[in-house]
C-alpha cells in the first residue's frame, strides 16, 4: 500500500531514497486513515525530511494520531507540552498524553510506569523527569 511505499521511498528499498516521494506516498496513507504514516509524517516535518521543517507541523500531525490512540503519537505530543517545545508549555495536557501512552505502550512501560506512579503520588514535576 501507499504506506509501505512511504516507507520503501524514506529507506531507499527497491527505490533511490527520496524524501519527497516518501512524504506524498506517506500522505496519501494517511488520507486512508493510516496511523503510523500520519506519526511518520509528524517525523518528516519535525526533521525537514521531505518537506519543510516545521515543529508546529510536526505536532499537528502527532496530535490527529494521539487523538486515535497511536501510543508514540500521545508519547511525542506529551513530551513536547511538556516542555513548550514549538508549542505551549501546558503540563496538564502532557501529563494526559504521556499516562496514554503509558498504558498503550509496552516498550516504554518502565520508565513511563514511574512516571505514572510519581504522578500519582501528586508528584507532578518528578512525574516529567522520567516521562
């Protein structure tokens, strides 16, 4: 499918490697609903890769995947509210997205798990240091 291509195009599989034709294959899987090309393009735009580099391009992206439940999507998100990177610093929102992603994420339930367990303990700022 198209997100495969993306994926062939940013890796250079088969394909001369091309960031362009990564990002128009990666967008049209994502006009099909495709989570992980919606992350992926957040990826492109946060390193200018295909496109223009821009944060708030890059965090608009994340938000439609966290706003689906994609666990890295909400991780990213959280971490840039967290620290008012091309956004508003706003930890309450962080706070939600990181848990999210806390519960969804079992690649990153350690770390995420004592963060969880420090806000609970109504510890909010040594909650982010380990988020």
């Amino acid at each position: 499918g198209w997100a495969g291509l993306g994926y062939a195009y940013y890796y250079g599989l088969g394909v001369r490697q091309d960031y362009a034709l990564a990002a128009k294959a990666l967008s049209a899987a994502a006009r099909l609903g495709h989570l992980d090309a919606i992350f992926n393009l957040g990826v492109l735009a946060l390193r200018g890769e295909g496109m223009e580099q821009s944060l708030h391009k890059a965090e608009r992206f994340w938000r439609v995947a966290a706003d689906f439940s994609h666990p890295m999507a909400q991780y990213y998100i959280g971490r840039m509210k967290a620290r008012g990177l091309g956004t508003r610093r706003d930890c309450e929102t962080a706070l939600f997205f990181l848990q999210h992603a806390a519960a969804a994420w079992p690649a990153g339930n350690g770390l995420l798990e004592t963060g969880l367990a420090a806000h609970e303990a109504d510890r909010p700022q040594r909650a982010l240091v380990h988020y």
